[in-house]
C-alpha cells in the first residue's frame, strides 16, 4: 500500500467547519430552516467523498440545529443525490464511452458486472432492514461508536506491513474482490462507519492500490447512492408536504454545486494520502459527540 501523508491540513479544516456548525447551533444563531437546509447541503458536498461518514455528520448536525421538518432521516439520505449527479458529471465522458463499449468490450462488461456484485449486499441489506436502520442506528451514541471504531481501524490498517497492490486499473478487479467490496460497503448502513471509507479500505486489504481503490469507490457511489435516494423517498413521499420538498431541494442542489466544486481535488486528495489523518479526527468528533450527549446537547 502506498502510504503518503502530506496534506493533514485538510482534515482540520473539516474540524474548523464542525466547530463553526456546533457553534451556530448552540448558541441559536441558526433558525431559518432553508438557512440550515443551505448549511446542510454544504456539509453534505464537502463530506460524502471523505471517509468521515457524510450521514453522520449530517444526522449530528440536524439534531444540532433542530432541523427535523422531515420524517428522521430522509434529508439526510436524500441530498445525497446531488453527490451522486457530480459524480456522474465528473465521469460523464467515461460513462458513455463505457456505454459505447458496453456491447464489443469484454473488460468494459467485466468492470460493471463488478460493479453490480458490490452494489448488492448493500442494496439488499438496506431495503430488508430499511426500518429497524433508521429507528435503532440512526442515533447518536451509535454515531460516536461508529466514528471511533473506524478511526481505530483506520489506523491499524495504515499501520500494517506493506504489501504489493496486485491490481492497478478498475477493469482489473476480479469479482470476487468486487464482492469483497460490496460487503466491506454494507458495513455502511451504521451511520459512522462511512459508505467511501469502507469501501475504499476493502478494496486496499483485497489489493487494489489506493487510487484504485478509491476510483471504484466512487464508481459504486452512484448505483449505492442513487437507489437508497430514490428508495428513501418513495418510501416517505406520502409523509412529505410541499415545505418539505422545497428544502429537501435546496439541500440536494446546494450539495450538487459543491460536491461538483470539490469532487476532483477530494478524488485526488483522498487517492493520494493516508487515512490516518482521518482516523484521528473520526476518533475526535466521536469524543465530542459523546461530551455532547452527556452534556445533554444531543
């Protein structure tokens, strides 16, 4: 595994901005709901490519700010489809030329039948338990576990001997290591543990190298995150009135416009650095969040 670790900086800018919402929404500077929906939208943007657990932090600052005009959980599921629109932009040109080559390419169909197999084990985990996910995970206690324990793993994981990465291009992966990926993924539906994080330090330990890894990682983004979106608010269409829709709106476009800002230096950042730097903060915001609690504050 190649492990570098300039760049730590960044992290800490993702703790500044934490603070900033923390700050915001204990002492009620924050009341307007599409002022929250905006602030939400960003948070989503910067977050859901970092293997920090987007629907953590969504979720924690959501019952920060008191922002509860939908059924618990649905914004926080929803606005990740403007995430999953600029991951589609920024591999629009690859995605149709693997469109193209669908038909004449074997490698091509390879690549997106492993795609399928990672995809499954998450979707059929999360429509089975859809309902008990959002009533016992979605809490937070299970948050601050989640995001310790994965900060922990993290840096086991960085600091294991190194071994030579056998696979360099996403059209490499075998299938079983796709499927291995898949349910690395899964992990994923306890708020914390991080959809890009699990999936990306699955692909590294089945020996894919990082920026493999983490291209995969965002090419599973969109089947994950487009069927939960669009699964998440069928399910509570009918529980939504017009408000709603209007900030669950704001939200997906606020996050679009900044994902797609960010995505390709996050793709970058991300493929080129350790977690370490990550693993540290997880543990943090873990602690803050349990101080929260007992404090009272969540």
């Amino acid at each position: 595994m190649k492990r570098t670790t300039q760049g730590h900086a960044f992290p800490l800018t993702i703790v500044g901005a934490e603070l900033f919402l923390i700050g915001l929404a204990l002492f009620g500077l924050a009341r307007l709901d599409w002022w929250k929906a905006l602030e939400l939208g960003i948070l989503e943007g910067v977050t859901e490519f970092l293997p920090i657990s987007s629907t953590a932090h969504l979720l924690i600052a959501t019952n920060l700010l008191n922002f509860e005009v939908t059924e618990k959980g649905t914004f926080e599921i929803f606005i990740q489809l403007g995430a999953v629109i600029a991951v589609a932009g920024f591999y629009a040109r690859a995605l149709l030329a693997q469109a193209r080559a669908l038909p004449v390419r074997s490698e091509t169909r390879h690549f997106w039948l492993g795609i399928l197999m990672a995809f499954l084990p998450a979707a059929v985990t999360g429509v089975l338990l859809h309902s008990w996910i959002k009533a016992v995970l979605f809490s937070p206690p299970v948050i601050a576990v989640a995001l310790i324990l994965g900060g922990i793993v993290f840096l086991v994981v960085e600091h294991l001997p190194e071994r030579p990465s056998t696979v360099h291009t996403v059209q490499g992966i075998s299938l079983r290591q796709a499927l291995g990926i898949g349910l690395a993924q899964t992990l994923a539906i306890i708020p914390g543990v991080s959809r890009s994080g699990a999936s990306i330090i699955g692909g590294m330990l089945a020996g894919l190298d990082r920026q493999t890894a983490t291209a995969f990682s965002f090419y599973l983004a969109i089947p994950t995150l487009g069927a939960a979106t669009i699964y998440e608010l069928l399910t509570s269409l009918s529980s939504l009135t017009p408000g709603d829709m209007g900030l669950l709106l704001l939200g997906m476009v606020v996050s679009l416009v900044v994902a797609w800002l960010s995505i390709d230096w996050l793709l970058r950042y991300v493929a080129t650095n350790s977690f370490v730097a990550f693993g540290i903060y997880r543990i943090g915001a873990g602690i803050v969040i349990l101080a929260l609690i007992a404090w009272g504050k969540l």
